[in-house]
C-alpha cells in the first residue's frame, strides 16, 4: 500500500454525505486496501456546525469556511453531496485550479456546466467523477464511459425520477389524484416538502442532459431538452391506459438523428411489455441501445442515502487506484459542439387524445376532419359511455407516429370546435 494517504474534503453531511462519511470511517481498512492507498476522511464543510447528523463524527473534523476543504493544499480529492448550482459550481472551479480531484452527486451542476468542468479537469490534469449525479446507485456513467465504449450509442430511454414513478404507480394502482399520491410519497419519504423539482419533469430533465452528454459525447444542455411534467395525468388516463395495454411512465428520451439528437422529458403511455413499463415504486431503469451491444437494461435504486454513497465511494475508490498508477484509469470525454437538439415539433410520435364531446351526430366526422388535414393517421378510436347529466361522452384517440407539431395544431384545432368541451388529456405513447 502507497504510504501517503489520500486525504478527503467532503461538502455536505447530509443524507448522502452522512453515509459517505460513514462508510470511509466504518470500513476505512477494507476500502484502502481496495483502493491500494488508505483513504483519509480529513475535513467535512457544513453549513451548521450544531446540527445533529447521522452519523458520529468527530467535532474538529467540521468547518464552516470553504478554504479548508477547497484550498488546503493536504487534501488531495474535493467530495462534493451538498447540491444545487451555486456556490456549489464555483467550488468544484476552486478545488479543480487548486489541483484537486473532484467528485460530486451534483446533478444540477453537472447538467448546468459538466462539459466546461470536465474540460477544466483535463487541463489541470485531475479527474472529475460524478456516477452518483444520475440514477442514485444505478452504474450509468461508468458503464457509458468503459463497457459501452466500443459502441455508437442510438438511443437512451430512461425512468429516472423515482418520485413521479412512485406518484404514477398509486394513481394507477389506487385511483388516486395525484395530489393525494404526492401526499402518500411526501409520507414515505419518497418526494419532498416541495415536490416541484421531480412532479415538474426538471429533476429528470437534469438527468438526461447529464445521459444524452455522455452518451453521444455533446453537450446537451437542460435548457435545450423538451420538458412536460406530470401534472396534467388524471387517475381516468391510467384506466383507459390499461385497456389499451399501456402503462403511464415519466419518461426521458434521447435517440440519435443524422446530425442532431432528440432529447425529451414527459410522460407517456408505453406498452404494458416494454421492460420500463414494469419499473416499480421509486425504482429508476435505464434501457440502452448501442450499435454492437444492442439493448441493455440497468435497474436499481436512483436515490437514496445508501445507494448514492455507495457510487460516491465507489468512484472514490477507482480514482484512488488511478492515482496510485499515475494514470487517469478512464478515457475523459471530448464534446462535439456541432451536434443541436431536434426542436420537439420536428420530434415523430405517436400520441393519445381524450376529447369530452356533445353527444350527437357529426362530431367524429368533424374530429376526424381534424386529423386528416393535419395529415395525422388515427390508430384506435374509442367512445366511452355517455354522461347522462350533461349529454357529453368521452372519445378517446390514439395515433400512428406523426409530426410533433402537427399533433399539437390538431389538439388547438378540435379543442376550438363547437361539440368538443375540452381536450382533456394529451399524452404521448412510447
Ligand atoms: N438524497 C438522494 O437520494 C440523492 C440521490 C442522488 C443524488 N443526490 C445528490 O446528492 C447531493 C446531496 O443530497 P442530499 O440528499 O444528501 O442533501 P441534504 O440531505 O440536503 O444535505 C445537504 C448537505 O450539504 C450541506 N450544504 C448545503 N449547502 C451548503 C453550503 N453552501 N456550504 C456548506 N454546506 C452546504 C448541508 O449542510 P448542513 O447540514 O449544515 O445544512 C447538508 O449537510 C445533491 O446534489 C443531490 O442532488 C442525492
């Protein structure tokens, strides 16, 4: 074993940084021979030096200035699983000039400014890791970066929030409203006080920019990625899903076009034997296409203390053994700048209408007009029983892959009709 240890700055003691630190100080003999260095936990910046933690941890090991971890030329690697864009962006800046390795679980971060740090990296000759940005525990980054090498990737298509997942799973399962689902998860710790961020499609919107980057080595900025959330889902679509054979997911894609990729985030109906439709709970699933290797699938917890620490640690350990060979162990990523994102009404889907209608002659005749001058080819149309109060029944249209765009101008133009009442849901289908 090396003599000089690896020192460690961590920031966050959290519920990611608790079990980080937990894991380097309870197991610290067999990490270190794993890592062929003994791996020494030596500063932890927090923002309250009184809080209770979750882990025993010694009081001198906590600061609350910066420099101490950033800029102490003793610390070798900068462990960042605090979150959010900044300070946290400019301090990985600061320890990446100050020489330091760097790993974060900074999802926000690496889908903001990935490809500008990473390139920092390289010209400061450090290596930055992030495995646990994206799907918690799930290996992604490095099974994109080492066994997926060989391949040209052609598409990625992921559940990657496991919150909406869990939400979606008890609308389905138990009629709920989503309201009354996103309660059950804010109970059991699945979604948070303020549950926008993963409800809203961001959270998996931060994923896939961080996915689409690496997969095809461009840079794919959340910004550029078409984002929906799930709130439009009503408990009703689950039902007339399921007769139609399909699950609603919220689901991130991104396929490769000749010259340009598509990148989107929303929620679909995807057929009932598609391996994503069967994620269960607040499980994540990633399915991958490569050109050699065809399809993969990876599945496993996306969040959590545990998982997530347990690819912190892990990159911890790969990073400790390259620099023991004085090699970068990994290739680094070079980023093609010429590569756009498809605007999404270029993007070819399918998709699922529900129409409340009046209840009389010419309305289908007139719905059908719709699509056909649109030049969109209906695949199933289905009418539900009448509303006796009001006299309305339920249509319910599923279509063939058509133009983005001219499913959207369909769904203005027959909300605009005069026997439709409203276009109550529209959802793609994978
Ligand atoms: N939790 C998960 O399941 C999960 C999964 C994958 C990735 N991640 C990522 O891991 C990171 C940490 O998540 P978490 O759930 O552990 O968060 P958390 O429980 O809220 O903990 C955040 C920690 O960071 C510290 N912190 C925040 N801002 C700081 C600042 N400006 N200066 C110093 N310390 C600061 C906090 O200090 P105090 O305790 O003193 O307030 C706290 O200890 C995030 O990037 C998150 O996206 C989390």
């Amino acid at each position: 074993m090396a003599e000089k240890p690896l020192n460690v700055g961590l920031i966050g003691l959290g519920t990611v940084g608790s079990q980080v630190a937990g894991r380097l100080m309870t197991a610290q003999a067999q990490l270190s021979r794993r890592a062929g260095v003994e791996l020494c936990l030596k500063r932890v910046l927090v923002r309250d030096l009184k809080k209770r933690r979750g882990v025993e941890i010694e009081p001198d090991l906590l600061t609350l200035d910066p420099a101490d971890v950033l800029e102490d030329p003793a610390i070798d690697v900068l462990v960042e699983v605090a979150g959010g864009d900044e300070p946290m962006r400019s301090y990985l800046e600061r320890a990446i000039a100050a020489g330091k390795h760097v790993i974060t679980a900074n999802k926000v971060v690496m889908a903001k400014h990935g490809p500008e740090l990473l390139d920092a990296a390289v010209g400061k000759n450090v290596d930055l890791y992030f495995e646990a940005a994206v799907g918690g525990g799930i290996p992604l980054i490095s099974t994109f970066r080492t066994d997926l090498q060989a391949n040209r990737i052609e598409r990625v298509s992921a559940v990657i929030n496991g919150t909406t997942n869990y939400v979606l799973g008890r609308m389905a399962a138990a009629g709920l409203s989503l309201s009354q689902a996103v309660s059950e998860a804010q109970a059991a710790g699945y979604a948070e006080a303020d549950p926008t961020d993963d409800v809203g499609g961001y959270d998996a919107t931060y994923k896939l920019a961080i996915l689409a980057s690496i997969a095809y080595e461009i840079k794919v900025r959340p910004d550029e990625i078409f984002r929906e959330g799930i709130e439009g889902v009503e408990p009703v679509d689950f039902r007339y899903a399921r007769e139609l054979g399909y699950a609603i997911k919220l689901i991130a894609h991104t396929q490769r076009h000749p010259g340009r990729v598509e990148a989107r985030v929303h929620p679909a109906m995807v057929p009932l034997e598609h391996p994503l439709a069967r994620v269960e709970g607040a499980e994540n699933a990633v399915f991958v296409e490569g050109d050699l290797v065809g399809q993969v699938l990876l599945v496993g917890q996306g969040a959590g203390g545990r998982p997530t620490a347990s690819a912190v640690v892990g990159d911890l350990i790969d990073l400790a053994r390259s620099i023991r060979r004085g090699v970068q162990s990994r290739p680094s990523f070079s980023f093609d700048d010429r590569i756009g994102v498809v605007p999404m009404g270029e993007v070819v889907t399918r998709a699922y209408y529900r129409i409340r209608v009046d209840d009389r002659a010419g309305v289908l005749a007139a719905i059908g007009q719709v699509f056909a001058e649109e030049g969109v080819s209906i695949s199933s149309f289905i009418q539900k029983d009448a509303w006796s109060q009001d006299q309305t029944v339920e249509l319910v249209v599923t279509t063939h892959p058509s133009l983005e765009a001219s499913l959207q101008r369909a769904r203005v133009r027959m909300a605009a009709l005069e026997p439709v009442h409203a276009v109550s849901s529209f959802l793609r289908v994978f």
